[in-house]
C-alpha cells in the first residue's frame, strides 16, 4: 500500500506542477517563445573589439524597438548576437540599416559577421506543428516496440511516463520564462530526452519481466519495487555522468548552449523521476486490473 501511495504522490506533484504551468499560460505568462517560433529577425555583428552593450541598447531603443535580446559572442568576447522579434519581413532592410548607422561613429570597424535572417511567423507555426508530429510518432512507434518486446501494458505505462517527460519540460519552459526562450534547439533537446527516458524505463522493464517471471504469486507493485530497487545503482550512475557533463556545458556555454542545456537538464530529472517513480506502477496498475477478474472467478 505504502508503494502505491507514494506512486500517487509522485503524480500529484507532476500534476501541481503542470497545473500552474497552465494557470500562467492561460493568464498570458506562457512559453517565452523565440524567433524560430514567434517570428523575428536575427543579426549577428563583429564589433572589431571591446564594446559597450549599453551603447547598442540605447541605438535600438532610440529605434523603437521594444522586444529584443542581445548575445555577446566570440573567443575574444568581440562579437554580438541580436534578436528582434517585433519585426516584420519589411522591415528588415530598414531595422538593419538603421542600426548599423547608429553605432558606425563610434564603432568604425564593426561589420556583419554572417546572414541576417528573418523568420516569419508561418514558419515558426511549421516548426512547431513538425515538433508535435514528431513526438506522437515516436510515442506511436515506441508503444509498438515495446508491445512486442515486453507486453502491450509496459508499453502503455513507457508512453505514458515518455509524455509526462514531454510535458514536465514544456511546465518548466514556462515556469523559468525569465530565463529562457524556446527555440529549435528545444525540440532536439525535446527528442533527446524522449530517448534518453525511454531507455531508463526499457531497463527497468527488463528487470521487471524477469522478476515477475521469479514473482508469480507477489502483488505487481512488489515486483516493480524490487525491479527498481536493483537497477538503483546503474540509474545513479548513467545520471550522475549525464549530469555532470550537461551541467558544465550550461554552466560555461553560450546562451544558445544553454538554451539547449537547460531542457535537457530538466528532461533528465524527470525521465529518472518518471522511469523510477511513475512507470512502473502504472504498469502495476494495469497488471492488477487485468489478473482482478481471473482472481475472482478462481474464487467462486
């Protein structure tokens, strides 16, 4: 009882979670989307040497320009990355020009370092469709490799703890919106922590089918603790290694590392926490449900 108890426990925190991720969005304090996703211009800039960002503040909002977010980039800290997202495809060429002419007097060697791009906003709403699309796919086809590796319940229960990932990611995007912007880097981290999880959660499964096998007459929740009590130490371990690396490369990258990091961060956690915590008893759950009726007409 205890086990199952501490099961729900688990669910209700990732529910309270989710729940006030929702509440924010739907009172307009949603995802922070970034210019892959809203729309918006991207330029990138060499200074050509040490620069004052405030100077490149005061030029963009002596132009208006409200919703932008500056980069500085470069081994030698001399180039700058600027998004604007209250742009539209017109007035590219004038925001650019613009900008330039306000800091040539005062930065004569800065030039272009690369493309100016500019994504509009039916491109972002793509990008997002196609991240949807690839999700439910790859839930689709893991429900299928894992019905017939293991049973149709363990892949029921892995989807499921796979989409509870998904969603804890996309709570905490909203819930650290001051901290970053989602962007396309966001669905790699997306579709990396969907293989990272389910890999987590086929291990434990293989441990669960051979102690189900050596536990015929045990209640399924006994077999789920024991299972994920001996796969404890090689969880630990594969998390600590992944941590340890992925924390540096937050820690120390730019802030397009980090937009990529932080998901994956947080997409480790709760793929540990849900392939630990949640899974397994959900197929626990479904297993009970199943054998309820074969117990009762053994009884009568």
């Amino acid at each position: 009882m205890a086990i199952k108890n501490r099961s729900r426990i688990c669910l209700m925190i990732s529910a309270a979670i989710m729940a006030v991720a929702l509440v924010m969005s739907l009172f307009g304090a949603g995802i922070n989307l970034g210019i892959d996703f809203a729309g918006g211009l991207s330029m990138q800039y060499s200074m050509g040497g040490e620069f004052d960002q405030e100077d490149l503040r005061a030029v963009l909002n002596d132009m208006g320009v409200g919703d932008y977010t500056l980069t500085v980039q470069g081994a030698n800290r001399d180039e700058v990355n600027i998004r604007i997202k209250s742009v539209d495809e017109e007035g590219v060429q004038g925001v650019q020009e613009n900008f330039q002419a306000g800091l040539m007097e005062k930065y004569p060697n800065m030039v272009a370092a690369g493309e100016v791009n500019y994504v509009g906003p039916v491109a972002g709403a793509t990008l997002l469709q196609n991240a949807i699309v690839s999700v439910l796919l790859a839930s689709v086809l893991m429900l299928i490799y894992i019905a017939i590796r293991f049973d149709f319940n363990s892949g029921v229960a892995a989807v499921a703890g796979l989409l509870h990932d998904v969603l804890m990611m996309l709570s905490f995007m909203v819930l650290l919106r001051s901290v970053i912007q989602m962007n396309s880097s966001f669905i790699a981290a997306m579709l990396t922590i969907v293989g990272y999880s389910i890999n987590n959660t086929i291990v434990i499964f293989d441990r669960i089918r051979e102690n189900a096998k050596k536990m015929p007459s045990d209640a399924r929740a006994n077999v789920v603790n024991r299972s994920v009590k001996e796969c404890l130490g090689r969880t630990i371990n594969t998390t600590l290694t992944t941590l340890i690396t992925i924390v540096a490369l937050y820690v120390l990258g730019v802030d397009a590392i980090k937009e990529f990091a932080l998901p994956i961060i947080v997409g480790i956690l709760s793929g540990v926490y849900s392939a630990n915590m949640i899974n397994g008893y959900i197929w626990a759950a479904l297993e009970e449900n199943k054998r309820a009726p074969k117990a009762k007409k053994a009884a009568k």
